[in-house]
C-alpha cells in the first residue's frame, strides 16, 4: 500500500479493522503452512529412518537396530 508511505497518513476505523482481520488471516495461513512444513520433515525423517533399516527393541527396552545391507532393489 502507497498510501501507507505518505507521512502523517491515517486509516479510519473500518480500515484499520480491514488491515486488522488480514493480518489474522494471514497469520493463520502461515501458522497452517508451518504445521504442513513441520509435518513433511518429520514423514521424510521417518522414511529415511525406514530405509535404513529395521529398528527393534530388547527385553530392556534399548533400542537395537538391524540394519539391512541389501537395497531394496535386491530384496525383490
């Protein structure tokens, strides 16, 4: 917006309510594509985790990974 530019420029009540109400769309937007971004890392993190093999857990509940030499190319 020029006009926001122009010193000693003002926005009546209805259009600071306008500015107002889409900046908390906006907001609300960028919170919605953070959730998605965030979401997508932690899907490719799980995929990776997947490909790189089998994670098992012993009696004591320690983590044990059996890792698969093998592509999965070669397993089929």
């Amino acid at each position: 917006m020029q006009e926001l530019d122009r010193p000693g420029f003002t926005l009546n009540a209805g259009e600071l309510r306008i500015v107002r109400d889409k900046a908390q769309r906006n907001a609300a937007c960028l919170l919605a594509a953070q959730r998605g971004i965030r979401s997508a890392r932690l899907r490719l993190a799980e995929m990776r985790r997947a490909a790189s093999g089998l994670v098992t857990y012993d009696r004591m509940g320690k983590r044990a990974e059996v890792s698969e030499c093998r592509k999965l190319t070669q397993r089929l």
